[in-house]
C-alpha cells in the first residue's frame, strides 16, 4: 500500500509570469504516469528542502493532456523557493485532493462565474472544461476583480475563451479603461436569467460574502450557488485538521460547497 503523504516526481516544462507575483508552472509526473482529476481539485506541492502546500489546479482535464498546470502565488518561504525554479526543476506532487465542481448539476444551465484575484486558477479549470463540452451548458458568464491592471490572472487569455467576460480592478492606472471597484459594481451590468443560471463563486471571503447577497438581489436562488473555499489545508487528506470548520474539513468535504451547506458554518 502507498504512503499516502509520499508524493510523486514531478518536472516543471515550462513556466508563464501572470503577474508580478503568481506564475503558473507546466508540470508533468517523471514516471510517465496519467494524472486524472475533476475541476476544482487541489494537489500538495512540495518543494523540496522547503516543504509543500495545497494548490489549485488551473488547467482542465479535458481535452486530455499528460501535463497539468499549477497557478501559484508568491507568498511565503515556500511559495517564494517555487518561483525561484527554473524549467526542469524536480518537485513533488500528491493528489489529486478535494471533491471538485459538480459540472453535472451544471449541465443545460447558464453559468455566472465570480472570482477574485487568484480565485481565477481553479475557475479557469471550469471554464476550460465547460468549453471542451460546450454543446452539453448554456451561456458562461465571468465576473472578475483584481487589484490593479497588472495584478489580472490570465490577461492574455480571458478573451480567447470565448465567453462574456467583465473586469474591475480596486486602483485603476493609465492603462486602464474599464471598470473601477470591487466585483459588485459589474452586478448591474449583468442580465441573466435567474430561473436557468447556477452561480460559482472562487475568491476572498469578504468578496463571496458580499456577492452571495447581490446574487440574492439578482434572483439566483441560494439553492444554484457553489462557492469554492480557501483554507490552511496541510496534509490534504483529513488528517491533521488544520482545514476544519465545524464539522467539515475542506480538504476532503471541499474544497467545493453548495451555498445551502457552507452557510452552516461560514457568515453568509
């Protein structure tokens, strides 16, 4: 029986700076083996002689690839010796972790995407995913919010995925010719059709906390929201229980919920 907290070796292919502090590495595992997950799902990364940390996946399983991509951002000693790896660099991976989208519930429906900041990583997983099977969902919709121009995740790639896309940032530059605040101030511009339109929420909690009562206001019933969560998640499997919240662990309950059970414990 494998040890659960071994991981696997993996080779960094390629590397792509998204914004000054969040690149997204190319990696695939060194044995040639496949690596099957769901949109949404997470892996422990290692860094090694540094430690390892949960991650997002960003890419999609579909089409079917033998890589997948990680996008990380720089924000501790771990986090910061990954940045420093150049392509063919050795690290480790476990997982897949998590229980991901549930993209059946989502099938023939419209899709309203909203996300903040690094919250577009595992978002773009879906997106991607809904793309490869366009003909199964209706219309997507992204909602999306950084803090500046420079801090956009995927600039170069919103608008060749082929959906209504709208954009904010908190503090605009000269470059800058659209909307200027928090994801809220694109709700009025928003017309979808409350009774055919699931809402899927990635980002800070203060940012889901305030767009679940937009949406409210909007008409999309609490029943079609999913929120996707971010927490110190450290071994990834349940065991430690750095991740809980009440009596859920978002390691292995989550890292996805349906709104009607993230509100027993969180303050939405």
């Amino acid at each position: 029986m494998r040890n659960p907290y071994i991981p696997k070796l993996a080779v960094i292919e390629g590397i792509k700076e998204e914004t000054p502090d969040i690149k997204t590495f190319r990696v695939r595992l060194r044995d040639g083996d496949t690596f099957d997950y769901l949109p949404g799902q997470f892996v422990e990364l290692t860094v090694f002689g540094y430690g390892e940390f949960p991650t997002s996946i960003s890419s999609s399983p579909l089409p079917k690839k033998d890589f997948l991509e990680l996008t990380v951002r720089r924000v501790g000693d771990v986090t910061n010796a990954l940045h420093r790896l150049q392509e063919g660099s050795i690290i480790g991976l476990r997982g897949p972790y998590g229980n991901g989208f549930p993209v059946e519930k989502l099938r023939g429906r419209d899709i309203l995407i909203v996300s903040g900041g690094c919250g577009l990583a595992p978002l773009r997983s879906l997106i991607l995913y809904l793309k490869a099977k366009k003909e199964e969902y209706g219309e997507i919709t992204l909602l999306y919010g950084a803090r500046t121009p420079k801090d956009i995740v995927f600039k170069d790639e919103i608008e060749k995925w082929g959906i209504r896309a709208m954009l904010t940032v908190d503090k605009a530059d000269d470059s800058w010719g659209g909307d200027v605040g928090l994801v809220t101030v694109l709700c009025p511009k928003v017309r979808i059709n409350s009774r055919n339109t699931w809402a899927v929420l990635c980002g800070p909690p203060i940012m889901m906390s305030v767009m679940v009562n937009e949406l409210k206001k909007m008409g999309v019933p609490p029943t079609w929201m999913i929120l996707s969560l971010e927490r110190l998640m450290k071994c990834g499997i349940g065991m430690c229980g750095h991740c809980n919240i009440g009596a859920k662990y978002v390691c292995k309950d989550g890292p996805v919920f349906f709104y009607e059970e993230a509100r027993g414990f969180l303050e939405f």
